[in-house]
C-alpha cells in the first residue's frame, strides 16, 4: 500500500485550532500521493562494475530536470517561505522509513523491523518534540521556529501527518504483512484463533506466569484514578456487579514479561531463539491472552466491555543542573520524574467503546486532539521482538564486515597509526578494530593514559571494561560521561559508578552542555619520548549500534590534532577555556565560526577560478543561519548538494536563491549517521577541505554541546571519502529520496540504466 494513500479520521475528535477560521484555512491536504522520478540521466555504472568507476562518473549527474513549479517571491533570506518546519520534516523522514518497511521485495521479517522502528521513532518523537511544542501551546507562546508556525497550528499539522501514516503502516500490517507471515509459518494469531491444544497451553501459562503479577485497579471514591506510567499497555474494562451496578477498573499489562507467547498447533511451547527449521507456529501478544482471560481476575462481576489504551508522556524533564550539588543524582532524579511528566498523547484501541474512551479523557483532563485512535496493533514497538525468530530465510542476509589491513596485526597497531593516519569506514569495516584500540591500550606497558568521552556505549560494553582493565593495570585513566544521553542516562550512570568503584576517574559531563564528541586519546611513552595516538569518530563507542550504522572513524598521531584533543580533554576535565584550536572545530566555542569560514572561503574562491562546491552529509540541517549561509552559497554559484538522512529545513529550487542546491536522503540496510563537511572540488583533494566529526547542523550541535570536527589531512583518504562516501551516495538510485522544494521524490533509475545501491556496493567491496 503506498504511504500517500488518503486517509480519514472518522472518528478523531476536534483538532486544535488558532480560530475556527484560520486553522482550518491553515490546513493542508491529510495525505498526498508520494511522487517518484526517474534520473534523467545514469547516475553511474552498474552495481557489479568497481566502486571507484561508479564514484568517477557521480560528479556529472549530480543535478537531474526538476519540475517548473510556481515560485513565491521572496525578499529576503529570513522569510519564513524558506524554510521547512521542523517537525513536519522529521515526520517526513519517518515517513521514508515507512515506505522502506513496506517495501514488497524486503524479506517480512525485516518489514516488521522496519514497521518497529517507524513506530519506536514515531513514541519518542511525541515523548520529545511533540511534548515541547504542547508546552509552548498551553503556556501562549508564539512561534519560535524560522518557518513561523505557530504551537496551534504545528499541533494540528502534526495530528493530520501522523495519523495518515499510522494509517498507512496499520493497513500494511493487516492486509499485506500479518497474512504474508501466516504464509510463511508465523501467524500473529488471536486466541480464538487457536487450536484447542493451544488454547489449553495459553490457559496454563497464564495461570501460572501472568495471573500472579497481575494488579488489577478498582476506580472509584475509595480508589482514585491511577496514575498511568509511560508507553505502558493498558486495559480499562466496565464491569456489572450481581446488583447491577457498573464499574470500572484498570488494569496495566506488566512490562517484565515477554511480548509474545509462543505454540505450535500441537500445543507445544516455543521460545523466539528454538530453531523452527521449518515448523508452523503462532504467535500470541501476551496483551491478547489477558484481554481474553480478564474474566479470571474479576469473579462475580461480568465484564461488560473493555478497551487497551497507552499514553505517552512529556519525558523531556529539565535538569536543574546548576542549582545541582550533585549532577548524578540530579539526572537520576531526572530519569524517575520522566515516568510521570504530563501526558502528551492517548492511544486507544480501534473500536473502543465511546464511553471508556470519554472516561479516560475525563479522568487525565485531556484536550480532544490529543486522542488518537489506533488502528492495529497497540505499541507496535514492541513487535522488533519477533526479530528473535529463528527464521533465517525471513530476514535479510546477515553481513560480515572485514578488518581495514592497517589496522592488523592488533599489535601493531600504533606503530602503524605513527606511519599513517586510518580511516575506518563503519559498519562496512569492522568496529573491533575500535574495541581493539582500547583494548590493546590497557595492555600495552608503554601506554601510559587513556582518555576517552562515553555518550553511549550500550550494554556488556567492552570498551568499558577495557577501561576499568587498563585502571587496574595502573594506567591513568579518565571517561568523560554524559550522564544527560537522552533514554541512556540509567546505563551511563550504572557505568559511572562501576568505573568509579574500579578507580577510572570519571567527570559528568559539562553543567549546561552535552559531550557529543567522539573522542579516544592514548597517551604513550616511546624511545622517542611521549607520543599521542587519537581516535575521532562521527559515532558512538557502542559495538552494537556500529553493526546498523554508517560511521567514519579517523586514527591519527598527527601532532596538532592530537594536542587539540588534549586541550579539550582538559577543558572538560578541570576548569580551562579555549576560544580556538589549532585543527579542530569544536563546539560550542569555534564549530559555528569554523563551518561559516569555509562556506565563506568556498564562495570566494568559487568568484575567482569558478566551479565552487560544497558537499555536505549529516544527519539533520536545521540551523536557520547555516541555511542562509548556503542560501548565499547557492546565489554565488556554488554547487551545493546535501546528504541529509533527516531533518532539512532548507528548501530547493527557490529561483535565484537555492537553484544550485539539492538535498538527497538515504535510507536503506544501514542507518547513515556519518558527519562530512567538504568545500571544494570532489576531483580534486588537493584543491579541498574535508572534515568529518560528530556534528549536525542544529543549533543544539553548534552553539549547546561539546562537539568535534576533525579535518582529514591526508590525501589518500580524502580521496576514499570523496569516492566512496560523497559521490557514490549522490549517484545512488536505489535507496534515495530528492527534496523538490519541500517535498521528498523517490530517485529511480532511467529507463533502461544501471541500478546504483551505495550500501551494496559498499557491501561488496568491503564484505568477509
């Protein structure tokens, strides 16, 4: 089903409104129908011709005919017509993660992780973005975005694109996926219909493993309405005594027990990881069985109905961080408080009775357009579990990715970074050699000191331990943490205080700003004295989320950059101010000015020897200042083209003010999450500046964290970067999407022409 479908909202109640008047003017179209382009011309070779042959050839066709469409006049470079609202292009974005998922070709498996990860990112943009923009609505105030929407009218466009997508994925799911997996042995079955062997076995376990802990909660004078936690499944169920009086009571589903249960049509019981060879089996929500067994929990009451429902919470709790003796115990707090922040959204089941429905938003006091009704599944999150299937030929073709030879052998592995910088391109080449970098440091005698900034690390983490071993081996060892990792924070301080009981000289962070940066230096003695070894990534130090994501990765010994890092290091770890470094452009200090130098350099030197270019990949444009810079980057003649997976508040094809800009997102096996920033000619290293780093352009990234970007000063691997990154992505068309204006277009190959897939090409080269 196409995600432009055009959907209805029968049953939603009134949508937030400026006036009756003006909101409704304001409104646009629910859903549109999602164009697709083909390249006017081949963007490179074929998929099974070398990566550099693909790369030589992008330069060429980086500007495709875009359609004539009617320009607003603008007048200057603030007008709100030139920017895209934030929030509505984040929703954009999630929109091109649905239409991956419901890609017919994708393996089901991988449509389900897809559909979990739209939905994942769909919780927390409520819990976050949507929580703020409510804030600002309840409190009055007026815009505060370049684009100038107001709170009301944000909320309201906000509502129309996210249930036209919800829509979407729903209907996917049950007409398309859930009977697909049937097919291929997996049904996401009810209860009813169960076999009777089954249906005996759900019947035990839930005696015996979900009754126990189940806590059901009257609602009346004597028994308030409970408090509700956040993204948890609920039930509310209307109940009749023997006199006939009704009730109603809640009823949580409990988070520590698994989302699904497993069974054969025999009845046999099943874990997600048994091998099933072949095997047929149903899959039961566990939501499923409790709705079916609530009867059990109420004796000499009849249910009457009943309906789940979920909310989601402002979890965006404010750290009082300077009025904080401690800043642990402060985000600790923090983590606590967010279960309880107010209440953002209210998912109710599809069909729910009115009645429970208006009891609930009586109850939590809610404002109508905060009610959504869902259609499919409740917390469709949840459904990544059945990832865990033993169902190879269900899911994508696992990859193994390969060592960079530099990096080997491990021993080795300083003397070969003071011979020569290495790039590591990730998940392509393999993050153990990152792991072995530290590993290697705790180890190596000649390693006296290693610092390092941890933002997330995930669980087991064995860059951690590494760590706490080289502590142990009487190294001198610090980890600057951020404690303030949105949704990491109890991991990173359970990690704190492991480091600190094993003697690692932790520092929390900076009062007021977020370390963002990647950073790992190693301190060395060596017959020719004290030697540093650096390590700057655009990523996170989390072996896991390295096997998903594309990263750079960059490990120097080169003198200035490795004396920058330590000046840094020092800044965050005792009390030190540095305006400018000597290669490093780092926030919140010199980032801004830096990347503004070089847009700047790049404009001039385009006006004296022409054929200027700026090429840009990062995760989000937003930064209202930035854009005017390539607006006027765009009016001088610089080529401009963008690689933005997310978030783009610029617009294209504004005539005489962004016509010689293009914006390009990829979305495909692996989430691109590198940093670059190039200025100058991609054919000719010589001629241009390359940085990568941890950095998008957002105002939060510039001007409210510890940010770093890193030049790549040897030409070899700017060379690497130009090919394999920057011009093989912008001749992808396979897995793109093109901003026209403030519209995303799906990029297809000509007629005819080669299929360019950046990520499997990649793949190809790089693959074990």
């Amino acid at each position: 089903m196409p995600v432009s479908k055009k959907t209805s909202d029968q049953n939603a109640p009134a949508q937030v409104t400026e006036s009756p008047v003006t909101a409704e003017k304001s409104a646009k179209p629910a859903a549109r129908r999602p164009r697709t382009r083909r390249a006017a011309k081949p963007a490179a070779a074929a998929t099974s011709r070398p990566v550099k042959a693909v790369a030589s050839r992008a330069a060429k066709t980086a500007a495709s005919a875009r359609p004539k469409r009617a320009q607003r006049k603008v007048t200057s470079l603030t007008s709100p017509a030139l920017y895209t609202n934030r929030e509505l292009s984040w929703l954009d974005f999630n929109k091109r993660v649905l239409e991956t998922a419901i890609e017919p070709n994708r393996p089901l498996l991988d449509q389900v992780k897809f559909l979990s990860i739209f939905y994942t990112n769909l919780d927390e943009f409520f819990m976050v973005r949507v929580a703020n923009i409510f804030k600002q609505y309840k409190t009055g105030s007026g815009s505060s975005g370049p684009d100038k929407m107001t709170p009301a009218r944000q909320l309201t466009e906000i509502r129309k694109k996210a249930l036209a997508l919800i829509d979407v994925a729903a209907a996917h799911w049950t007409e398309k996926l859930q009977p697909a997996l049937a097919e291929a042995g997996v049904r996401v079955a009810s209860y009813d219909q169960l076999s009777p062997d089954a249906q005996r076995t759900l019947l035990a376990r839930f005696q015996t493993e979900i009754y126990p802990i189940l806590t059901p909660q009257a609602i009346d004078p004597g028994h308030p309405f409970p408090r509700i936690s956040n993204v948890s499944i609920n039930f509310l169920i209307e109940l009749q005594s023997r006199d006939g009086t009704h009730h109603y009571a809640r009823l949580r589903v409990p988070h520590n027990i698994p989302r699904f249960f497993f069974v054969t049509s025999e009845g046999d019981e099943m874990e997600a990881d048994d091998p099933l060879g072949n095997r047929r089996i149903d899959v039961v929500p566990t939501e499923e069985i409790i709705g079916e067994f609530l009867p059990l929990l109420f004796p000499g009451y009849q249910v009457v109905s009943k309906g789940m429902f979920r909310i989601t919470r402002n979890t965006d709790v404010e750290i009082e961080e300077d009025e904080a003796d401690d800043l642990l115990e402060a985000v600790r707090d923090s983590v606590t408080r967010r279960q309880w922040g107010g209440v953002v959204r209210l998912e109710t089941e599809h069909g729910m009775p009115s009645n429970l429905t208006e009891f609930i938003i009586q109850k939590m006091k809610l404002k109508p357009f905060q009610v959504y009704s869902v259609k499919g599944p409740m917390a469709f999150a949840g459904y990544m579990a059945l990832n865990d299937l033993d169902y190879p030929k269900l899911k994508d073709t696992p990859y193994f990715a390969s060592f960079n030879p530099d990096t080997q052998p491990v021993d080795k592995l300083f003397e070969n970074i003071a011979k020569r910088d290495i790039l590591l391109y990730h998940p392509y080449q393999t993050f153990t050699s990152v792991v072995d970098l530290v590993q290697q440091a705790a180890k190596d005698p000649a390693v006296l000191g290693i610092k390092m900034t941890l933002y997330r690390v995930g669980n087991n983490s064995p860059i951690v331990k590494a760590l706490m071993e080289a502590r142990q081996r009487g190294k001198q060892v610090t980890a600057v943490v951020e404690l303030k990792a949105r949704f990491d924070e109890e991991r990173n301080i359970n990690w704190a205080e492991e480091m600190e009981r094993q003697g690692v000289n932790v520092v929390y962070g900076f009062v007021g700003l977020k370390v963002h940066a990647k950073l790992c230096l190693v301190i060395r003695k060596e017959a020719s004295g004290i030697r540093s070894y650096v390590h700057i990534g655009t990523g996170n130090y989390n072996p896991g989320s390295a096997k998903n994501y594309t990263d750079l990765g960059l490990l120097t010994s080169a003198q200035d950059i490795c004396s920058d890092v330590t000046d840094l290091f020092n800044v965050m770890t005792g009390y030190a101010v540095r305006d400018n470094y000597r290669r490093l452009f780092v926030s919140p200090t010199c980032m801004r000015s830096g990347i503004e130098r070089a847009i700047r350099a790049e404009i001039e030197r385009h006006k004296r020897e022409g054929n200027g270019r700026i090429v840009l990949k990062c995760n989000q444009l937003v930064d209202p200042d930035m854009i005017r810079l390539l607006y006027e980057a765009s009016i001088a003649g610089v080529k401009v083209d963008c690689l933005v997976r997310g978030i783009c508040c610029l617009k294209t094809g504004i005539k005489g003010i962004s016509d010689n800009i293009t914006v390009r997102a990829i979305l495909g096996k692996f989430l691109e999450h590198a940093r670059v920033y190039w200025f100058g000619p991609l054919e000719d290293t010589e001629k241009s500046l390359c940085y990568m780093g941890s950095a998008d352009l957002m105002g939060r990234n510039l001007d409210r964290r510890i940010e770093v970007v890193t030049p790549v000063l040897d030409e070899a691997l700017k060379e690497r970067i130009a090919n394999e990154v920057l011009k093989l992505q912008l001749a992808d068309n396979a897995r793109t999407w093109k901003l026209e204006g403030d519209e995303y277009e799906r990029i297809l190959p000509a007629e005819g022409k080669p299929l360019v897939d950046a990520q499997a090409l990649m793949s190809e080269k790089y693959g074990s």
